[in-house]
C-alpha cells in the first residue's frame, strides 16, 4: 500500500521520487524537505462472508503523512501537506497499481507535530484508507 500511495501522490505533484524525497516507513536524516508514509494502528478487515469467511473483502489500513520543511521554514512543510490531503482525498473508486480503493478520508490535519532534533518542522495528516485485499 505505502508504495502505490507514495507513487500516486508523486504523479499528484506532491513529491519528485522515491528515495529522492518521498520516502516509505522512514524519515531519513538528509534531505531536509521530505514526504514519508507510515502505516499505523488499523481497523480490522472485513472478511468475505459470502465466500467463506475465510477471505478479506476489504482493509482499513491507516496511514501518516509527514511533511518535513527546511529549518524554520513553516509555511512549505504545511502547504506540502495540505496538497498531499488533497489529493488523497481524491482515490474514490480508484485502482491503484492494481489495488481497488473505495476511498482515503483524512482523520486529521495538517497539524505541526515537532521540530526535529535539526530544527526543521513536522507537519502531518493522518488517513484511514478503505481498500481491496492488496496483490502483493
């Protein structure tokens, strides 16, 4: 799911590239200005009762944007954030490298989180994603 979130917001304009400064799982130390995706706590699946109920019909993964700006620098991390809410409130119906997303609702956000241990702030929004059983 991070890698398919991370290449749709990079499509959305909201990043450059993967491991240039959109990152999955990991706020690396450099650059300064970043997009990571983290998942989180979830709500359980929901299984296929029709099938046998031993199948997933559908995920409630969570994710966390975090926006990281240069030091002192306020008002870029929180705009980044803001578009990557955007444009995930944007997968409605959407398939996703190969993923069914019924949809990504914000739960939160942005809202500055801290300043790191650089200086630089942290701005996040967090997600809950309703989804198909992912192929991978």
């Amino acid at each position: 799911m991070l890698p398919e979130l991370g290449a749709y917001l990079i499509a959305q304009g909201v990043g450059t590239a993967l491991g240039t400064d959109m990152f999955l799982g990991k706020l690396p130390p450099t650059p300064d200005a970043i997009v990571a995706i983290f998942e989180y706590a979830s709500l359980a699946d929901e299984p296929d009762l029709g099938v046998d109920g031993k199948n997933i019909r559908y995920e409630y993964p969570r994710v966390q944007i975090v926006c990281r700006g240069v030091r002192d620098d306020y008002a870029t991390p929180r705009t980044t954030a803001q578009n990557a809410k955007k444009a995930l409130m944007k997968v409605q119906g959407s398939t996703l490298t190969g993923t069914y997303y019924l949809a990504v609702t914000p739960e939160s956000g942005p809202f500055f989180l801290r300043r790191d241990l650089n200086d630089r702030l942290e701005f996040v929004t967090n997600f809950q994603v309703y989804k198909g059983l992912s192929a991978s």
